[in-house]
C-alpha cells in the first residue's frame, strides 16, 4: 500500500523504527529533491569552507577534506541519509604516483554503503576514487555503492610530484537546508535545476541578492542593484532595479525597462570654453572647446562632436562673442550636420553676442555639434583668459 506509517509508532505487526522509516522521517524535513517524497543532495552550509578538497601542504602528495555535513539521497529504498565527516581528512593521491607520460583525473567522494542492499558494508567513506592516465583523461568509474556525490577532482599531471590547489576542481553537489530554508545557490543554472515549489527561497550567491518562486517563476523581490537588467530573469510589473555600473534606476512596466532616475549623486552635464579665436564666414563653421571648467559627467566631447552617455532631457546652451559687429552673426547647435539645426539665433548691427539654447530628449550615444556663422569674415573670441565666453554649458535635467 502507498501509505507509510509514521515513524513514530512503527506498525501493527512491527512495532519498530526501521532506518527506512529514519530516512523517510528526516528527508520530510529537507529541501525537497526531484520528487514530493524525496530530498536534494547537498552539503549543510556552516561556518569556513565545508566539504572543500585543498592541498596537504606544499610538498604533499596528499589533499586534505575539510569537515561537512550533508545529505545524500538513497538510489535504493526511499529517504536520505544524513552523513558527517568531523574533522578534515587526508588522501594519499600520490600513493599511486603519477604517470611519466599522461595525466590522470582522481575523484573525490562522499560515499554511504549498505548491507541492506547488498553493499559489502554499511558506513560513510570519504574517499578517493583513481582514475586511468590517458592523453585524454576523464573521470573515472564510482565503484561500489551508487549512493555518493562528488566533492573535487584533482587532475594529476604526468609526472607530478606533489600536489597543488590549481590541480583540484572543486565539485560539491550543492548546498542543502531545512525545508523552508534559504537556500544557497551559485548560479542560475543551479536554480533552474531546483524541483522548485511556491514560496521557495534562495539567496543567489553569484548576485547577492534573494529569490522567490510563484509558482510560475522565479522573482526578485524588492529592490536590487545588478550588473545587467537581464540578470532579472522574471521581473514583476513595478520592480525596481539599480545598475551598478552608472547609478540609473530602472522600473519594469510589464513590457520593457524604464529609465526612472539617476542614484549615482553626480548630476550629469559639463561646461567648456573655447582658448583661442576660431574664425567664421558666411558658412557654418564647427567649433571646439578645449577648455573644460566642469568636467564632464554622463557626456563627452571629442573634435567639436558631443556624445551623450547619460539618456534624458537635456538642456543645452550656446554662448558666443564675435570680434565684428556690423553684420549678422549666429550661434548654432544641430545634430549630424549644420542642416540638421536643433537651436539657432542671430544678432545684425553692433551686437556682438548671440546665444542659442534649447532642451531636447537625447538617447544614449547622440552626437551633436555647435556652430558660428558672419556675414563677413570674423572669429568667435574669447578676450581675456579669466572669461568663460564663448562657451558651452550641458545640463541633465532627468530622465
């Protein structure tokens, strides 16, 4: 019959615990594993680096396993056992010395055996399993019980003499915990491999950060700075996320990212100032601005070219002197080209300054430009070295 009696009382007819019923009462209290009556494989997390594979010492041929806890799931019968090595333990690897010629793969493993099935004795073994040197190595075959998981592979080099931590992968299956628990993962492979069920928890070791599954996918609840705004695999309408990399705050409508608001604490803009006249006439001329009095945050200029880094409204502001007054004189600020003008005015007779302003929405990586223009030949100036006319001033207003 599919119903188990609790452990508690045995049954019936045998009123005993059996290490069965041990294991099916203890898995009930773990992470579940790929099935609703069976528990994941895994290491209890603790304090330092359990269940990590090192090397003895620098000129050892022995790796050393550090204490652990964990859980390994029975392949035969139901249930877990709970296995423990408490305090850290040394393998010979190079008791069988390394090939002259060829490396060698050796595992590392956690294996329980037992009689019950037919093992040929019932305990928990930390051991070492060799592997065959081959030009093209590979792990080698896990004899005995099958119930095991791997701790580290340490990858023996033709003609080694000891070993070292760069020959050792380490392999451990995983963190396990309490049913309900925080789980630890590493990546969201791991995560995606989770027999996962409503209200599941796991903190994302790789992202710093807590994650829960609906039911449907796995969300990141709250706000969270990341790297990259698809490291949010499943965002929910209103989440909130910062990049790391430029302070920008990013709002999921449903459909796509939304730009919200700047967190870096600089306000994005810059301020320059040409260092010498530059010569106009009766065609535009691109000027450039080698003097920076601010220095330039979320924008750049290079040959007369501004390029925009930060995204979002920006207020821009041309202001120039001419060293002629008695002719029309512009000042221009466009995009691509002196045709393609966002901002232009102009002053005729003795006025001889002019300014051009405007406010534009500009996307991340536009280019724009500013530009004189007189009737005769003349040059934009700037008259004594403390001014800061002719100049440009850019200002971010938001996103």
């Amino acid at each position: 019959m599919p119903e188990r009696t609790s452990w508690a009382v045995g049954s019936d007819a045998h009123p005993l615990v059996t290490t069965e019923d041990a294991r099916v009462a203890v898995s009930a209290l773990l992470v579940p594993g790929p099935s609703a009556i069976t528990a994941r494989d895994g290491i209890r997390p603790g304090p330092a680096t359990p269940g990590r594979v090192h090397a003895a010492g620098t000129a050892s041929g022995s790796v050393v396993v550090e204490p652990f806890q964990g859980s390994i799931r029975a392949s035969r019968g139901i249930g877990s056992y709970l296995v423990s090595l408490d305090s850290p333990k040394a393998l010979d690897v190079l008791a069988v010395p390394a090939d002259p010629a060829n490396d060698r793969y050796d595992l590392v493993i956690a294996q329980q055996s037992d009689e019950f099935y037919l093992d040929t004795a019932t305990k928990f073994e930390v051991r070492l399993v060799r592997g065959a040197a081959s030009a093209t190595p590979s792990d080698p075959v896990v004899d005995g019980s099958r119930d095991w998981f791997t701790l580290g592979r340490v990858r023996v080099t033709a003609g080694a003499n000891k070993i070292t931590d760069a020959m050792i992968d380490q392999l451990p299956p995983g963190w396990t915990v309490a049913l309900g628990g925080l789980l630890p993962v590493g990546s969201v492979a791991e995560r995606n491999a989770l027999a996962a069920y409503p209200g599941q928890s796991v903190y994302r070791i790789d992202k710093g950060w807590t994650e829960v599954y609906d039911g449907g996918a796995w969300r990141v609840r709250g706000q969270v700075t990341a790297l990259a705004l698809a490291d949010i695999t499943d965002p929910y309408p209103g989440q909130l996320v910062v990049l790391a990399g430029t302070g920008g705050l990013y709002r999921w409508n449903g459909e796509k990212w939304l730009y919200a608001a700047l967190l870096s604490g600089a306000t994005p803009g810059g301020d320059w100032t040409i260092t010498t006249n530059q010569p106009t006439s009766n065609s535009p001329a691109l000027l450039t601005f080698p003097q920076v009095n601010r220095p330039p945050v979320g924008i750049s200029l290079a040959g007369g070219v501004f390029t925009i880094g930060e995204p979002g409204w920006w207020d821009l502001s041309l202001n120039l002197r001419y060293g002629i007054g008695n002719v029309d004189k512009y000042a221009m600020i466009g995009g691509s080209s002196a045709g393609n003008l966002w901002a232009k005015d102009s002053t005729a007779g003795g006025g001889n300054n002019v300014s051009a302003s405007t406010s534009r929405w500009l996307d991340k990586g536009a280019t724009f430009r500013c530009y004189g223009y007189s009737g005769a030949a003349s040059a934009v100036t700037k008259e004594s070295a403390g001014d800061l006319i002719s100049g440009f001033t850019a200002v971010w207003r938001g996103p």
